[in-house]
C-alpha cells in the first residue's frame, strides 16, 4: 500500500469510527424512548399540542443551530413554530414570546448561562417549558414543566469535546417528536402540500391535473379503427401511446410503441385496434397527487398513463411531463 492508499485508508476508518459513535448515540435514545424517555415525549408532544400559540425553540451554539433545524421541521409540518436565539431574547426578543407559547430549551449541560433570562421569564409568565438535556439535575432540567433526558454519549471527536454524538441525539428526538406530533393530528399530504408550494417538494404535491395533458392532447381512437389511424394519432401527439375508447367514450385498452414493436408484421397497418391493444391499462385521476403518479409509472415500469373520470380519458401524464416540472 502506497501513501497515498495509506492515508485514504485512515480517513475512511476515521469517517467510519464517527458514525459508529453516532449510530451508537441513536440506539442509546431509542433504548431510552422504551424505558424513562418514553412518558416525558408523550408529555412533551400533549404539551405542544395543547398549546394555543407557537413552539418556540432555544439553543445557545450547536444546540442552538440543532434547534433551528428542530423549528423548521415542526412548521412545516403543521406545528406554528421558530427559533429564538437566547442572547437576542435577552436583549428584546422576549417580548416574541406570549403566555399561550411554549418553549422547548435545548442544552446538553442544561447549564447554558444565556438560557437563564428565557427560563425566568418563562416561569414569570407560566409558559410551558420543556428541557432537551443530559442531566435532569441541571438549572434547566429542574426548572422545566417537562425535562427530556437524553442518555449520556460518547461525542464522534476523538477528545470527546466537539459537539457530534450529542447534537445528532438532540436533532433526532426533535424530529420524533415533530412526527409523533403530525400523526397525532392527522397531518396529510395535502396539508403538507399546503407548506411546500416551491422546489421539488411542492412539485412532487401537485395534482394530476395540474400537470397532465388534456383536451386535443390527448391521443385517442375509436375501437375498431385501422392500426394506420391510430398510429397517426400516435406520432401526432407524441406521446409514444394511444388510448382505445368504446363508444360510449370509456377507455378500453391502449396501444403503445411496444405494442407496434411486438406485433410489426406485414399488414399491421390494416388491423385492427383491438386486435393490437392492451386491455385494462394504468390509469390515474385527476385528483391525485403527482407523487403517487410516479411510484405507478416506477412500479409498472412504463412511461405514460391516462387520467380518467367515470371511466373516460380526460388526459394524459408522460414521464416528460414530469422531468420538466422536476420531479421524474
């Protein structure tokens, strides 16, 4: 082994060693849910929910930068929440903070000097307050309506100072809790929708007929017409597919590229339709969310799909479709 082999060798034990040490830190939280944890959660997530105004999250350093992760999860997720930084609220930003608030501290010491004007003030004004620490006996777990005590670690560093094992401990409970809460509350993908318009995300909540091809889009015949007709339609619409309707207007099968490769004969032109089409194909409605479309289109592993409403074609989605909104 050369040098340089040598020394990608030891950073990649190095990367390995830190995380076993979190993943250890993982199993220890999980091990404490099932034992004492789990009541104080419990308590913690009725206490948030209860609440009339917001969750407000404090942390000085890394537990503060952990608690503006741990806010933006819980809004997002229908929990009214932010973050507010314990030497800002000292100096104002108390005044953000109303009686029908809760906060949840995050310090692993539970001894964070900067936190003591947040806790005074919260126990002034009766605001609910819970403690993400190490050590329940501390300033803040004493102080606390509800203290979760996360179970001691050994920190990923290698002097054990650096805040690594410890912080991932913190953001994890924060989102248990943030998920625990949703499915209490019934939380769905709609309402989820409701928060992410933008980005990937608010692409992938869209609905069907936000996103589908309608009208003369859509490329159909009739049962019973020449394979030369709807091959036409076919390249006419570009969508690698055409849909078979009955005379009453209801999908009935569907004839794609594959199907032409798999029947190419002499006088495939002069046959017909039903000859060719595959009965009872993947369809879709309007009403859908994006998302479930493309797990079908995955699973099925095909391209195209036919939006339907009582059992007749109102559009058509293309994997193409999809890659231009992003979300494919």
């Amino acid at each position: 082994m050369n040098d340089l082999e040598a020394m990608n060798a030891r950073l990649i034990a190095s990367a390995l060693r830190t995380l076993e040490a979190e993943a250890s830190g993982i199993s220890a939280l999980s091990a404490a849910l099932r034992d004492g944890l789990g009541p104080a959660a419990v308590s913690a997530v009725e206490i948030i929910r209860r609440a009339q105004g917001r969750l407000i999250v404090t942390g000085m350093g890394k537990s503060g930068h952990i608690g503006r992760k741990i806010a933006a999860t819980f809004a997002s997720t229908g929990t009214p929440a932010f973050f507010v930084h314990p030497g800002e609220a000292s100096h104002g930003d108390l005044g953000m903070i109303t009686p029908d608030d809760v906060i949840m501290a995050l310090s692993w010491s539970g001894e964070t000097v900067e936190l003591k004007n947040l806790i005074d003030y919260s126990r002034r004004f009766r605001i609910g307050l819970i403690a993400v620490t190490a050590e329940a006996d501390s300033t803040l777990g004493r102080a606390a309506d509800v203290a979760l005590v996360l179970p001691q670690a050994r920190e990923a560093c290698p002097h054990n100072l650096a805040p690594t094992t410890s912080s991932l401990m913190q953001l994890a409970l924060g989102d248990a809790l943030a998920v625990a809460l949703l499915e209490s509350r019934g939380f769905t993908e709609l309402d989820f929708k409701a928060l992410h318009p933008g980005g990937r995300l608010g692409a992938m909540l869209k609905f069907v007929r936000d996103v589908m091809r309608a009208g003369d889009d859509v490329p159909l015949a009739a049962t019973g017409s020449l394979m030369s007709d709807a091959i036409v339609e076919m390249s006419a619409k570009g969508v690698g597919c055409v849909g078979i309707v009955s005379q009453n207007g209801q999908l009935i099968g569907i004839v794609t590229d594959g199907d032409l490769r798999r029947h190419m004969r002499p006088g495939l032109t002069e046959a017909r339709v039903n000859e060719i089409m595959t009965q009872g194909p993947k369809t879709c409605r309007p009403d859908q969310l994006v998302s479930e479309v493309i797990e079908v289109l995955n699973a099925s592993k095909i391209t195209a799909i036919f939006v339907v409403e009582n059992a007749k074609p109102v559009g058509v989605v293309h994997l193409h479709d999809l890659l231009r909104i992003g979300v494919a």
